[in-house]
C-alpha cells in the first residue's frame, strides 16, 4: 500500500471519529487551547 492511500485512510478513520463526537466538545477543546495559548504567549511578552 503506498503511504497516500495510508494517509486517505487515516483521515477518513479521524473524520468519521469527528463527526460520531459532538461539535461541541471539539470546539470547547479548541477554545480551551486557544486560551491557553494566549496565557503562553502574553506571559513571554509581559516579561
């Protein structure tokens, strides 16, 4: 098998995992990043 039918494979296994779970939960997770990446990022430019 050569790695992009690898690839397409994986990522149609991610989108089905995607779409099973709620939107919710993903976008609640990415704001969850997101906020603490801005923690990150303005505690390195406040000091």
């Amino acid at each position: 098998m050569d790695p992009f039918t690898t690839l397409q494979m994986a990522f149609e296994q991610r989108n089905r995992t995607l779409s099973n779970s709620s939107n919710d939960d993903i976008d609640s997770i990415d704001r969850r990043k997101v906020a603490r990446y801005r923690e990150k990022v303005n505690v390195e430019y406040d000091n």
